[in-house]
C-alpha cells in the first residue's frame, strides 16, 4: 500500500467482494498489483484492470485456453488433445504412443504427470466430471525436461550456454513481435520432450510462426490493433508475417538445439517456487522500471488487446455462447470468474495447427 510500501495479499480474502467493492478497496490502497507465478488454476485470480496488474487480467488467461492460444499464435507446442466433460475414449490416440510420462490437467486443477499405462483408465475416471488437457511430456522412459525463460525479453538473444541459447529461439522472437512483452514480468516456459524430429514431433524452429491458410489476416488484425494503440511499431500491418527486429544468424547447434524445445505456457506474475528464477524475473523489474507510471499505463493497453484477442480464441473454439469472465459478474452477481467455461468441442494441437479431434 501507499504507506506500508508493499502488501502481500491472499486472492482468496477477497473473493467474496463484488466486483465494484474490490477495486474501490484497491485503488484506494494500492498503486499496482502483482502476482505470483504461477498461480494455482484453483485460485480466482483478481479480474481488476485499475490498479494495473502484472499478472493474469482475466481468468481466462490462467486457464488451459490460454495454453492452447499460445500454440496455436507461435504454432509450436507439444503434442496436446482438450476433451470435453462426458466424453469416453476407448483407445489412446495414436499421436501419444511413444509417450511413457503425460501432463494430464482437470478442469479447474493443477496438472500432474501420469503414466502412459495407466492414462486411459485415469481419463475416462477424469472425463465423467471435468474437461481435460493430455500433454505429451516425456519420450520412451525419459521425462520432460522444462526451462524458464524471464520476460520481458532481452531486445537481443544472449550467446552461450543451452539456457542462453533459449533466448534466441524463433518462438521468443515471434511473441516479442506479436505482444508487447516490455512491460510485463513472468516466463515463458519451454519443454523438451525427447521424442523424435519425425513430422508429428518437430517443431521445425525456422517454421515457427510462419504464414498458414487463414492465418494471415488474423495475426495482421492483431498486429493492426497493436500498432493502434503505439504498440509494436516499425512494421506494417498488411505484412503479417511476424520478422525479428534483426536478422537472426541460424548456426547448426542453435538450430539443433531449438528444434528440441517447444514453449509449453507462459505465466505473468513474479515466480515463488524456484530462486533463480525469482532473482531473474525480479532483477527485470528493475532493468525495464516496470513500475514506472508510464510502463503501467502501456501495461493497461497491451492487457486489454491480448484479453480481447484471447476471448476471441475461445468464442470461435466453442459452440455455444460464449460470456467472458471480466463481463460475468454484469450477467449474474456473485458468479466467480473461476468459472471459465469447459469446452464444447474435442481439440487437439498437433504439426502446428489446433483442429477438432475426431477420435482418431
């Protein structure tokens, strides 16, 4: 607060204050917001565009939908299939043989690893009252590897180590140029499974973000409404496809090294449950003065373009009206924004591209 100088605050002590009431207690109290990393999916997050937040806006964006906008916006991410509440598998789907460790995430719930032995019965068991997320996460007996990479990033890719080399990866470079990443903190995670570069498993990095069919006029609306607001400058809208500020020199082990990672989530907030982590993302605080009056301001618009194009994701993914949580309290008093709609259709994201699951 203003004259303690920082307050750490339960979400939970709050959720039963209505919407007007929580943000007239904190915009009485408080200059900025910011969250932990990750935030538990069991955890209402504090859906409050003043004071500004640095951390998830909306509900929606601690949610799986949020995963599956990500991989679909840089096409690359690991082998995933979304299953709606009800739904009975009788096999697995072939795209998840080879697969010994899965991350399996309920409705609502932190994921856990689960075995490729026993994950039919645990789905089916899951699928009578929940959706759930299946990830691929570790290869023939190996388990999943995961890195952090702190935003915002670096304007130019660090040389060096495999954690260094990270920073350079054809993903970060597509984000950075989609989203105005400068004035927020968090990380970018990225996994790397261990399966092999067969064409269900690549990510083929000097792909990523490329040009598909019916693809081009939704990253160029995106980027049109950036630059209308003075965000991510320098690039014309009509030119969809995403370029990095500089040329990017492809040596054969950055290459290599690339292609074995692909981004699994991407969280906003200051990290509580690694050190290293913590001391990087804070140390960003401090280089980009992200609590400058002005970074705060920049932050309120670049939250609400990436809320609108998320909630635009999710509408055109289901098949029922869609109310996003930052307007639910407006349709029914007291309804939590927690309460992020399951899907309505079967999903699966696999060789960069996100389409309806058949059963196949």
């Amino acid at each position: 607060g203003r004259g303690s100088g920082l307050d750490l605050l339960r979400c939970e002590s709050m959720a039963s204050l209505d919407q007007p009431t929580l943000a007239r207690v904190l915009q009485k109290n408080y200059i900025a917001l910011v969250s932990m990393a990750p935030l538990s999916q069991e955890v209402e997050s504090i859906g409050t565009s003043l004071p500004p937040h640095i951390g998830p806006p909306v509900a929606e964006m601690n949610s799986i939908w949020f995963k599956l906008w990500l991989y679909q916006k840089l096409c690359s991410g690991p082998p995933s299939l979304l299953l709606t509440k009800g739904s009975r598998l009788r096999k697995l789907p072939a795209f998840l043989k080879g697969y010994s460790r899965v991350l399996v995430t309920m409705w609502g719930h932190d994921p856990t690893l689960v075995s490729l032995s026993s994950l039919l019965l645990t789905l089916n068991d899951a699928l009578t009252h929940s959706a759930v997320l299946v990830q691929g996460h570790g290869w023939r007996g190996g388990e999943g590897e995961v890195r952090h990479l702190p935003l915002p990033f670096d304007p130019s890719p660090a040389k060096g180590g495999e954690g260094e080399l990270l920073a350079g990866h054809p993903c970060v470079q597509v984000l950075g140029e989609l989203l105005d990443l400068r004035h927020t903190c968090g990380f970018l995670s990225f996994l790397k499974t261990g399966a092999p570069h067969t064409p269900h498993h690549s990510t083929n990095s000097t792909r990523v973000g490329g040009r598909k069919e019916g693809g081009g006029e939704e990253i160029s609306d995106f980027l049109k409404d950036l630059q209308e607001l003075g965000i991510g400058e320098g690039r014309s809208a009509a030119d969809p496809k995403p370029r990095p500020s500089k040329p990017v020199e492809l040596c054969p082990p950055a290459e290599k090294l690339w292609r074995q990672w692909v981004p699994m989530e991407m969280w906003f907030g200051i990290p509580l449950f690694d050190e290293d982590a913590n001391r990087r993302v804070c140390d960003k605080v401090l280089q980009y003065n992200l609590l400058s009056e002005e970074s705060m301001q920049k932050l309120l618009l670049a939250n609400r373009l990436l809320t609108l194009d998320l909630f635009t994701f999710i509408s055109q993914h289901q098949d029922v009206p869609y109310f996003p949580s930052a307007a639910r309290d407006s349709i029914e008093p007291g309804t939590s924004a927690l309460a992020v709609p399951m899907p309505t259709r079967n999903l699966y994201f696999l060789d960069r591209r996100l389409q309806d699951f058949t059963g196949r």
